[in-house]
C-alpha cells in the first residue's frame, strides 16, 4: 500500500533540500503531497515541486477555492505523516501558539496524523529561549523532531540550526510510520541520562551518567519500528530523531512523565536516577559558622513502580544496573527486588567508568546472564533492541 506523506516546505534556504527529500520518498514509493507556504515559494518554486511529486503542489489558504475537490481538512486526514520540513522558527512558533492563518498552518491545527518537524533556521534564533520554549511544547503534545545539524551555515555563523540531511530525515519518516519494523506498533518508554535534585535554587546533586545509552536505546527501538517517548533527564546531547522526547529534572517528574505515558509495551530504565531527593530551601543557603546539613528522603524507583503487578505493567521491563563489583550476584539480586524482567548490567569501575563511548554488558534474564563483548553504545542498543524485538515477534 502507498503510504502518503503531506509535506510542508516553509521557508529558509534549506527549503532546497525538500527536493531531494522528495526524491527519496518518490523513490520508496511514497506518495508525496506538496504544501509550500508563502515563505517557501521564494526559496522553491512549485513547479519543481510538482515535477518531483507529480502532483498537484498547494500554496495558501486561497489557492484552495476549490474546496469540494479536495478541502484542507481532507487533505489533512488523506497522509499517514505530516512532515514539515524545513520547519522555520515562525512555522515552529505558530504550531505551538495553534495559530492557522494560512493553509500549512491551517492543515497542521486540523490534522489527526503524527507530525514530524525538521526545524532548520539561523544558530541564535534556533537557541532563542522562545525557539526552545515551543520545542518543549511541540514535543510535550507528540510532534517528532528531527533536530538541526551543527555546521557552517548559509548567514555565515556555526552552530546547530542546519537542515538535517534529507536521508536523515527519510530515515526519520521511516521509523515514525514503523515501516514494517518488527516493533511496528508497540509503545516503548524509556528513561535516560541523570536527574538533578535540587538542594537549593542555585544547587543540586547529580551523577555522572551522560545518557548516551539511553538516547541510543530509544534510536534503536524506534529504528525497529516501535513508537518511542523518551524520558530524559538533562543531558548534553540532541533530542532523538522521530522519538518523542520529554525533559525532565528531577526523580519526581521522571516518574510522572513515565506515568504519563502509560500505557506501553516495553519500558527500558536506562536513566542514573537519584536515589534521594534533599529537602531543597526555598533560598540560596549562605555560607555561614556551620556547613549545612542536607537532609535526604529517598526518591520513588521508577523501575519497581513499572515492574509491579497490574494491568498497565509493560509486557517487558527492563532495568540497568550499574555496579562497580560483584556484577552477576548484584544484578541478579536487583531483578528479583524490582520485579523487572531483564537487567543489563554494567561495570562502571575501572575502564567502563560513567559518561565513556562503550559498555561491557551482563544481560541477566530470567534464562540465566549472558556476557557481551566490549561494545560501542549504540551497538549496545542495537543489540538490545534486537532481543526485545524477538520477544513482540
Ligand atoms: N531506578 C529507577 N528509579 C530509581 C532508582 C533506580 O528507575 N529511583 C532504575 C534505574 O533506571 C536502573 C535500575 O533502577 O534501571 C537500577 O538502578 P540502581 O541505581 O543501580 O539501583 P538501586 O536500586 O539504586 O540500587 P543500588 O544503588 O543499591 O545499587
């Protein structure tokens, strides 16, 4: 069957490489409808959009006259994805504000189908809190992000803000629609990177976790097709591409946002959570005669509470362990305690110290453990994403 992409070129100078995105959904046999807005029109012109998706390309609002051939609620409905790419700040802007003063945004506040924005736009205004801010927003409400590549851009500065590649984004497209992926389907939660536990407004514990497994985790499900929010805690790394990602700061809002997002059929507890909350002041604490004493309350465990018997438990939880002896006593002994269904376990001692490019894994299961071999993270991931695949299989 054809699948249908409704594609939304808005403007900036970008707006050329939706040419070659086109290129390659045509060729995978996408059916690709072309939307250029008023912006875009000065960057491609619809002629060569229409040569490429051999289809009729729609400009604004009022170029629809003919609604009954086909309105813009309709046309809407018709696609499996929205793409919007490039996505300008003011597209970005007015999807976040529900605005629909012209026919791309129009279709974007009537649609029903999953939308995936592939923001591209000058370094500053990408990292303008207002920019950011609608990021979060568009994220929080399901919209997939590929973000910006960091580069040379066209204004002359670096930075990230440059169009992801167009096969970046098609691979992207790819994994939202699950094209025949073996996780096709199923809903994956998963947790990554620290939590910051306030001590006071300027303070906070942390760890030194990177996120770095967790984001590939969440990459490689969604690459086997699985719909994927990922739970991060602050990390210094790019939001996932055709992943919803949620930010989060502390334990406790990690866990409502893993309950948010319930219910799922997989959920990986990648993240270094901390396991106690302080008694934060509601002011900056000053240095006086004593050092302060901080007061610890443990925090929920995410994990157990996801692990525990009930009809939203996922089919598999599986948690991670990270210890610096005793790897297979310890972990075993933690998946019998959390209730969860795998642990992968890790020796964060020595060379496998926190925040590193690869992991030696001991995945523990209820068969027995089974050692894996030194490997880069994302391997890691992929290899992961595999067994939880043969499991839905
Ligand atoms: N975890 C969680 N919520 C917590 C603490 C941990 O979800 N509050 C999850 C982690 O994401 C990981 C697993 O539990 O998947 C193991 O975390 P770890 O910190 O190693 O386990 P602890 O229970 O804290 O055990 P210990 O610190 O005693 O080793």
């Amino acid at each position: 069957m054809t699948r249908r992409i409704l594609l939304i070129v808005s403007g900036g100078i970008a707006a050329y490489k939706s040419l070659e995105l086109v290129r390659l959904l045509t060729k995978a046999d996408y059916g690709v409808t072309a939307v250029l807005t008023r912006a875009g029109a000065e960057f491609v012109t619809p002629l060569s959009l229409q040569a490429l998706t051999g289809a009729k390309v729609y400009e604004d609002l009022f170029s629809l006259t003919d609604e009954s051939e086909m309105g813009h609620i309709e046309l809407s409905r018709a696609a499996d994805l929205v793409v919007v790419a490039p996505a300008s700040a003011d597209i970005l802007a007015k999807m976040a504000a529900g605005l629909a003063n012209d026919l791309a945004t129009t279709l974007l506040l009537a649609t029903d189908k999953r939308v995936l924005v592939a923001p591209a736009m000058n370094v500053r205004m990408w990292q303008h809190a207002a920019t950011q801010a609608n990021m979060k927003l568009l994220a929080a409400r399901g919209v997939l992000v590929v973000p910006p590549e960091e580069g040379p851009m066209a204004c002359g500065e670096f930075g990230p803000g440059r169009l992801a590649e167009p096969p970046v984004i098609f691979a992207a497209i790819e994994s939202a629609l699950g094209q025949a992926g073996p996780l096709a389907g199923r809903h994956a939660i998963v947790t990554s990177g620290p939590t910051h536990e306030p001590i006071d407004p300027v303070r906070y514990i942390a760890n030194r976790s990177s996120g770095k497994q967790g984001h590939a985790i969440a990459s490689s499900l969604a690459a086997l097709g699985a719909r994927v929010t990922l739970v991060s805690g602050p990390v210094n790394l790019p939001d996932p591409p055709a992943v919803t990602t949620v930010h989060v700061e502390t334990a406790a809002e990690m866990l409502a946002s893993v309950e948010a997002a319930l219910p799922a059929d997989i959920a990986v507890c990648a993240a270094a959570v901390g396991d106690w909350r302080v008694e934060a002041a509601a002011q900056k604490l000053k240095k006086g005669a004593q050092a302060p004493t901080l007061h610890l309350s443990e925090n929920p465990d995410i994990l157990a509470r996801l692990s525990a018997p009930g009809p939203q438990r996922p089919r598999l939880v599986v948690g991670f362990a990270a210890e610096t002896e005793n790897l297979e006593a310890y972990a075993k002994a933690k998946r019998a305690r959390k209730q969860c269904d795998w642990i992968v376990a890790n020796n964060v001692g020595g060379t496998g110290i926190m925040g590193g490019e690869s992991n030696e894994i001991l995945l523990v299961t209820e068969a027995g453990a089974e050692a894996w071999q030194l490997m880069d993270k994302r391997a890691v991931a992929d290899k992961l994403a595999q067994k939880i695949a043969q499991v839905f299989s």
